[in-house]
C-alpha cells in the first residue's frame, strides 16, 4: 500500500522553483534515502509531507490524507528538522514532558529507554548538550510519539561514526517492529545504503530517480 504519494507537486519561492513536477509513490513499511546536492528540494519536499508549508501547485498525500488540512495526521507523522529546534532552556526531562502532553499517542518509555541507552541525563538543559546529543534528544522525541511515518532532515550530520550506527540501527529496527516508514535526507551515502531499502535522487528541483534500491 502506498504510505505517501504526490502528484504534480511544486513548491514555489517568489520566482524561484524549489521543487517542480514531483510525481512520487513511497510504499508503506520502507526506510526511504533522499539524496541529492544543497539546493535541490530535500528540505522542501519534507515540509510539504510534515504539513508546515503548502504546495503552489499538485499535491502530496500520507495515506489518502492531505498534510496541513487534515487534523487526523498530526499525531501519525513525526518530524525531526535540520536545525533540531528544541527550547534550549529546557531540561531533557521537561521536553520528554513537553511530547508527553503534546502528543496522544506518546510513549515515554521508548523515548526514556532511548536517551537512557545513550547515557544523556534527564536532568541537563538541551542549551548544555552537544549538537549530537540534541539530535538524539529530537529523535528520542519523534520516536516517543510513535509516528507511522518519520521524516528526517539532515540528522547524521552532528553525529560521530559509532553515533550514525547506532541512531541507523534505532530507525531500523523501529521500521521492523513496528511498520515505520521512515524518510532520511542525508549527504552521508555510505551510511544510508547499509540501511535504506528505497531511493529519491533529487536534482536541480525535479525528481531524477525513485525506485528500490536492489532494483535500480
């Protein structure tokens, strides 16, 4: 079954195309790379599926239904974005509160369980971690709303190598366990074909390649 789909979609910034003529079909159940130089509509193509901007023309769907317009997606798609924007003066703790009160289908001991495994105390303020150490943070939080599709914008990029492999093997297995479709945009290649099962090569703000991986 098809977990996301877009048709014609575009997204335009004054007169410039950040993303043009998408035509898309993303399985269910797929740990999903989206490559492709700076510039060429990753970051785009994320938001529209999160729902926080609005196509200027076509459409993107998650299970027939339309980010941004239908209530009933909020709490089924989880975002971490590039700059992993969380309340610095916040402890751990607070913002785990935070997701807990946010979020209907929150499960703290996913999250708990997450940062306890990585060893980040509860009690220290976001503002006091290091940039990798907030991203697991971000995604401890996206994981703890237990979303059925994950989008992941840049998340490796603060992380060290044994950090990567053990945040690619999280996703993994959560994708296993639980059916997760999960979309990673990423310049670390190496990384995402160890783990990905499906591609989306992006250039010059067009769709160039999607398909299986093994297949192509």
């Amino acid at each position: 079954m098809t977990g996301i789909e877009a048709a014609g979609l575009g997204k335009r910034y004054g007169s410039r195309w950040a993303l043009r003529d998408c035509n898309l079909r993303i399985p269910r159940g797929r740990i999903v790379a989206l490559v492709g130089p700076n510039g060429s509509g990753k970051t785009t193509l994320l938001h529209l599926a999160a729902g926080l901007i609005r196509p200027t023309e076509g459409a993107i769907s998650i299970d027939g239904a339309t980010p941004g317009h239908d209530p009933g997606l909020v709490g089924k798609v989880g975002l971490v974005a590039q700059d992993v924007p969380l309340y610095r003066g916040f402890t751990v703790k607070e913002t785990l509160e935070l997701g807990r009160r946010l979020n209907r289908r929150w499960d703290d001991s996913v999250a708990r369980t997450r940062l306890g495994q990585l060893g980040i105390p509860e009690g220290q303020r976001i503002g006091e971690l290091s940039g990798g150490q907030r991203a697991q943070v971000a995604l401890a939080l996206a994981l703890g709303k237990r979303p059925e599709v994950l989008l992941l914008d840049e998340p490796l990029a603060n992380l060290d190598p044994l950090a990567r492999r053990s945040f690619m093997q999280t996703l993994l297995d959560s994708a296993t366990d639980t059916g997760l479709t999960v979309v990673l945009s990423s310049h670390l290649v190496a990384d995402l074909e160890r783990t990905c099962d499906y591609l989306i090569l992006l250039a010059a703000s067009r769709i160039q390649v999607a398909g299986d991986i093994d297949h192509l």
